[in-house]
C-alpha cells in the first residue's frame, strides 16, 4: 500500500514561447512520502510546481492524481481533491486578521461562501477550531491582529496554520524555509515533520539540511529535466548532481 | 462587532441628523448627495473590497436612468417599478460587462469598461428614445404604492433616504458576509484564494452584478429627483466623478464614499457661481486632497482620532 504513488507525472513538458522550461519530466510521488525537489536556480522547479498545481497548463504530458488525469482541472477545484499549495513568497491575506485568515481554509468547506446576504457572525462557530490551529503552530491567542504585521517567519507559519485547516491529503510546498532565519528554519522544519504524518508532502527546497533531516526521497531538476532521483546518501554522492551545483556561484 | 454599543450610538445620531437635515438644508441638494453616495458606495463595493478598478460606472448609473423615465414617463408604470426596473436593467448589464472583463488583469480591465462605456454612451445619443441632448424630461413623480405623494420634495427626500439606507445596508451586509470574507482575501492574495479553492472569476462577477445593480438604483432614483435623465448621466465624466468621489472620501472604508459625495456635491453646489471656472477650481482641490490624504477624509478622521486618544492616554 505504502509503495503506491499518490502524484504522477508523465512526459510533462512545458514550453515558454521557444524556450523549454521543463522537459519530459516522469515523477511519482509515493504515499505518505516527504519528496524533495531540488535543483540549481532557474532549473523549472517553480514551473514544475505551477504545472502540476494548474496554475500553468502543460504544453505535454499527463498529470495524475490517484490515478485520475488532473491536467486540466481547474486550480480552485484541486482543494476539493485534497491537494493544497503554498508559495514561494509566503501567502497570506494582509488586511485580514490572524482569525479570519485560518477561517478562509475553514469557511470554504461550509459551503456558505457565496452567502452575500448572510451575516459573517454565522462563521463564528469556526472560531474554536481556528483558534487551536493557531495554537498548533505557536500564534495561540493572536488571532485578532492583522496578518499583514506579523514578522516574516509567522506569517510562514500562518500560512502553515491556514493549509493544514484544510487537512490535505498532498501538500505542494514551493521553498518553504525561503527568506527565513536559522531559529525560523528548525520551528517551520518542526511543524513539517508533524504535518507530515499521516499525509504526503512534496517540498521544493534549497536547504539541503532541512532537505536531509525531512525528506525521504529527492529528486533533482535541472535545465527542466530529471538529473537524478533517490535518497539523499544517494543524491549527494552523484557526481552529476555534485556538478551542476558546483560551477554555479548560487551552490546550496 | 454589531453589539458595540459605541456604533450603535453613532448610527443612531446619524439617522437623526439625516431625519432632520431638510429642515436645515435645501431637499434637492440632499437627495443628490443622497443619491451618489449610494452610486459611489456601489463603486467602491467593487474597487474596495474586490480590488476592481471600472472606469464605465456611469454606464450602469445612466442606463438606469434613462430605463426609469422611460418606463415611468413614456410606459407610466409606478415609480417604484421605474426604479427596479432601472436597477434591474443596470445589474444584467452588469453581468455581460462583468462577465467580459474580470479574467482580464489590471488597465485591460479598465479599458474594456471604458470601451463598453463609450459604446453605450453613442447608442443613446443617437438613439430617438433618449432625447437626445435634451433627455428624457420632464419624468412624473407618480405616487409610490398610490399612496406616498411625492411631488413635494420634502416627502420625495424620505423616501429617497429609505431608498439610500436600503441599498447601503445591502451593501454593509455583503462586506460583512461570509462572500465578503472570501472577497477581501481575493483583494489581498488572489493566487492564494484560488488555492483555498475559491473560484475567483465567480465571486468577482457577483460583485460586478451587485455594483452595477446597485449604481443602477442610485441612477434611476437621481431620474425620479430631477426628473430627468440626459447624456450627462452616461458621459464618462460621470465614471470620473464616481472615482473622485471614492479617492477622496477613502478607498475601501464603509463610510468614505458617503463623505467623498457629501463633499463633492456640495462643493459643486458652492462652487456653481463661478462658471466656468468650477473644474479648474475643483481641479486644484482633488490635487491638493488626493496628494495630501493618502486614504482619503476617511484616513485623515482616523488618523486623528488616534492621535486624540494618544494625547489622552499621555495626560
Ligand atoms: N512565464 C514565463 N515565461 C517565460 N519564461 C519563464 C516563465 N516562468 C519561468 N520561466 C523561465 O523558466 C525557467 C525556470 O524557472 P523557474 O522559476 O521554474 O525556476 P526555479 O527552479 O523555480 O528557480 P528558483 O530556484 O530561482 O526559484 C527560468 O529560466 C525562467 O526564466
Ligand atoms: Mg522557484
């Protein structure tokens, strides 16, 4: 059962104009797998990651989801499928509250979301469940400030706070330890290992001692092709890999 | 956050001031001021809170101007059909030119409700059921329901202020709902709401639909006011106007709109003894306003109510 794949691509390519950002790229994500991807800048990890969150539409290629084609499926319904993203810059809504931020994740599954005539009290009995998910991620009783204050490393964690409300089953995370500092990288690193029982997570990261201490399996993209795929011993070791990151002035 | 008694005492004092201002001011001049800030609360439904910038609001405002008198001069349904009509009429507008422009991203947005703006503007000039540059006039003032006469401004001024509270407490009540909710965090983070799985096109053209219906009302009541409905209320100035108002009065606050169209229609109404020079006057105090007050009267009574209660918690 473990063994069975979750996410596959097949033949996924995509092309910008003349210019070919990813190239026939196979992957599967396993089951309740911690799955790397890692690679140079500019190697298409983002795009990767756009393709397969239907932000961007593939040029070629298939993308499953439990079997089923998800290539052409709308980014708003893939939550419904239980797959949730987050971003390379963290995501969360400025102007809104800590609360109400959580609630966003919460409210959808209510199903009262084109209620324009109803009072917004009636979300308030999300407010509990809201509550204890700040809590999970250390901002317990702050869910009344704007979101738009909290210092960088928070507002990872907010968004953090905000995917798990929805409880997905695969979790896309684009460079979630970016733009943080080391005592921010060990909590979010923390509250990803917890994240990830029970549930599949497919990471791109830069940081290869989160990527080391985390993952289970990495694959490594570059110039939009699969370079190398394994265990970290594995990957590490590959002369290959040792080679396109070394050469480059950006070497993690 | 309806509890606070604070607000609700506020609310209160407005009513009464709003109940008794025709004793104190001319009927007309509060029945305009009435009416646009009802259009420009529509509007910044939209700019405000779905971060859409229309540049052809007087599209939904005039249609359903000339769609009252229409109905009510040259059909003679009751007024208050007129008014749905005219709102009804303005909000399926809504839909086509909502439905066309909201994929579209930024100054693309704009221009296509400028485009269909001007579009709509030349049909009714040169269309024979608008009057062309004489308007549609004069509409009747039918009795509402048969009974409210309403030929005497001061009692067509509560009818029109219960017009105004209706469609304003709609609107408060779309900020403050769940789709409200969903609607600033479009404003705030677009991509991430559609990974929340919130279907952004969608809610953004429920606001479209709801702010041009909206302005529609305001549109068709101005008709009934004056009874008139010309090209002025289509012209692209009015789109300008509506967008003056809203910057001045504040961005996304509740109640700026309403003070950036108290402000600007009784600045027009000082101002008219100066001819042709109101615009350049008029030019020179948005300039000034816009440059000085970043979030419009709205900041500037905030920012100095903080700073008033600064100076207290300092003594
Ligand atoms: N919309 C686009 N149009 C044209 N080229 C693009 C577009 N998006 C990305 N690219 C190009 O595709 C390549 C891959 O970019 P991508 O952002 O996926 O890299 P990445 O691996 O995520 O890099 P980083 O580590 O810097 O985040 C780059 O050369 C980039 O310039
Ligand atoms: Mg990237």
């Amino acid at each position: 059962m473990s063994d069975e794949s979750i996410l596959e691509t097949r033949g996924l390519t995509k092309a910008f104009g003349g210019f070919t950002a990813i190239k026939d790229v196979d992957l599967k994500v396993r089951r309740h797998g911690f799955h790397a991807l890692i690679g140079p800048n500019g190697a298409g990890k983002s795009t990767f990651f756009n393709l397969i969150t239907r932000f961007l539409t593939p040029t070629e290629g298939t993308i499953l989801y439990k079997g089923q084609d998800i290539s052409r499926v709308k980014a708003a319904r893939l939550p419904d499928l239980g797959i949730l993203r987050s971003f390379q810059i963290s995501a969360v809504f400025p102007r809104l509250t800590l609360l109400e931020n959580v609630r966003l994740a919460l409210q959808h599954g209510k199903g009262v979301s084109y209620r324009f005539w109803q009072n917004e009290t009636s979300l308030n009995e999300l407010n509990d469940r809201a509550e204890s998910l700040l809590a999970d991620v250390g901002l317990g009783g702050r869910g009344a400030e704007p979101a738009g204050t909290l210092p960088y490393g928070s507002k990872r964690a907010l968004e953090l706070a905000t995917t798990l409300a929805f409880e997905p089953e695969l979790m896309l995370l684009d460079e979630p330890m970016a733009g943080l500092g080391t005592e921010d990288i060990g909590r979010i690193a923390d509250l990803l290992e917890k994240a990830s029982h029970g549930r599949t997570i497919l990471m791109v990261e830069h940081n290869m001692h989160v990527v080391a201490r985390l993952c289970d399996r990495i694959t490594v993209l570059a110039r939009g092709e699969v370079l190398a795929e394994g265990t970290y011993a594995e990957v590490s070791s590959d002369p290959r890999v040792i080679e396109s990151y070394v050469g480059r002035s950006d070497a993690a | 956050m309806f509890a606070n008694p604070r607000k609700i005492l506020i609310g209160l004092a407005l009513l009464a001031i709003a109940l008794a201002a025709p004793a104190f001011v001319y009927p007309v001049l509060l029945m305009k001021v009435l009416c646009f800030a009802l259009f420009a609360s529509a509007f910044n439904l939209l700019l405000g809170f779905a971060g859409i910038l229309s540049f052809g609001h007087a599209m939904f405002f005039g249609s359903a101007a000339y769609v009252s008198a229409q109905t009510i001069k040259v059909l003679g349904w009751p007024t208050e059909l007129g008014i749905l009509a005219g709102g009804a009429i303005a909000a399926v507008l809504g839909l086509v030119v909502g439905a066309l422009c909201i994929r579209r991203k930024g100054i693309y947005m704009t221009m296509i409700t400028l485009a269909f703006a001007q579009m709509l503007f030349f049909v009714f000039m040169s269309a024979p059921f608008t009057g062309g540059e004489n308007g549609l006039q004069p509409v009747p003032r039918r009795a509402i329901l048969g009974m409210i006469d309403i030929s005497n401004d001061r009692v067509l001024y509560y009818v029109v202020l219960a017009i105004f509270l209706a469609g304003f407490g709609l609107i408060y009540r779309v900020i403050h709902s769940p789709f409200g909710q969903v609607l600033k965090a479009i404003r705030d983070n677009e991509p991430r709401a559609i990974s929340l799985g919130y279907d952004v096109d969608r809610f953004k053209l429920i606001a479209f639909v709801l702010s041009a219906g909206l302005s529609g009302i305001a549109g068709a009541t101005k008709a009934v006011i004056f009874q008139l409905a010309s090209l002025t209320d289509v012209h692209w100035g009015m789109s300008g106007e509506v967008i003056l108002m809203t910057l001045v009065g504040g961005i996304g606050s509740i109640f700026g709109p309403l003070l950036g169209a108290a402000f600007i229609v009784g600045m027009q109404n000082q101002l008219a003894g100066l001819g042709e020079w109101v615009l350049v006057v008029q030019g020179l105090i948005f300039m000034t306003l816009v440059m000085v007050l970043r979030a419009g009267i709205m900041g500037l009574m905030s920012d100095l109510s903080r700073w008033v209660s600064k100076l207290r918690a300092s003594r």
